[in-house]
C-alpha cells in the first residue's frame, strides 16, 4: 500500500490546496494530510479547527485522512506507516526551500520519498497567508477557498478584529 502524507499548517485550507489532495488521492492508496503547527506563523485558526475544517472539505475522498501533528515529520511518518510526502509547487522559490526539506528528511529517513506535484496554473498566486490579509480586512475570499467554509474564516477574522 502506498500512503503518502501531505504535510503543512493549512491555517486556512485553499483551494489550490485541496486541488494537491484531490490529485494525490488518484496518485496514491491512501493520502494522509497532516496538520502541523508552524511554530514561526501566528496561527488564524486552532489545530483542531483546522483539523476540523479539512475533513468536512475532504469528506467526499475516501482514502483522505487528516491528522494533527507535532514534532519531525519524519516520525508523525514512521508511526503511520508512510513513505512518500507530497509537496505542492507554486513556484522556483518553492521548490528551492521543498527542495531543502527534502533532502533534510531524507538524510534523516532514507526511506522516505518527497514527491512534489505543481499546482495548477490557475492557483500559482494562492497563499493561506494572503486569504488571512484578505478575510482581515473584509475582502472576498470566495473562488480562494473551498465554499463550505468562507463563513467560518469570515467569523474568525471579524472576531480577531474585535468584530
């Protein structure tokens, strides 16, 4: 069985994300995406609401889980069993720091494979980053984010800025 893990901190999920998921889980048997905390990004939304959030837009693939996950990537993949990690491309400098990863968690764990896939042209501009400056100052996010939860980014930067 091959089970590839799609590492990041999703805070939130876009749509360019979600599309990475849909064209792994063709890719692979089962595909993991692992939530994990960016210890140097203040975070819009909890891990579990983040959690939370990716498997309601992920309910309709059958062999997508998600996971929060704390620590080396390298061990979140050893306890599951996985040997491939995914990594999604928007651009060279993308691939210039993945490309860094890659060879770090390989040099920890030789048995692991990154397999990056690029993201559709259609979404080369698309960051979590610049959904959190566009929901903060009360842009439309809509087209940048799966559907199903526009409102509850919208709650929680109108509660972030009091309102």
């Amino acid at each position: 069985m091959r089970i590839a893990v799609y590492p990041g901190s999703f805070d939130p999920i876009t749509i360019g994300h979600l599309d990475i998921i849909e064209r792994a889980s063709k890719v692979f048997d089962e595909i993991i995406v692992g939530v994990f905390v960016n210890p140097d990004k203040k975070g819009l939304f909890t891990i579990s609401e983040r959690v939370s959030l990716i498997e309601r837009v992920t309910s309709n693939y059958p062999n997508v889980t998600v996971q929060s996950c704390s620590g080396l990537l390298v061990n979140f993949m050893k306890a599951n069993n996985a040997k491939i990690i995914v990594k999604g491309l928007r651009a060279v400098s993308d691939f210039e720091y993945e490309f860094h990863m890659s060879m770090m968690n390989n040099k920890l764990e030789p048995t692991i494979e990154t397999v990056f896939m690029m993201t559709s042209a259609k979404y080369l501009f698309l960051s979590s980053s610049s959904v959190r400056q566009i929901a903060m100052f009360g842009g439309c996010v809509k087209g940048l984010v799966p559907d199903e939860i526009i409102k509850d980014i919208m709650d929680k930067t109108s509660n972030n800025l009091g309102g």
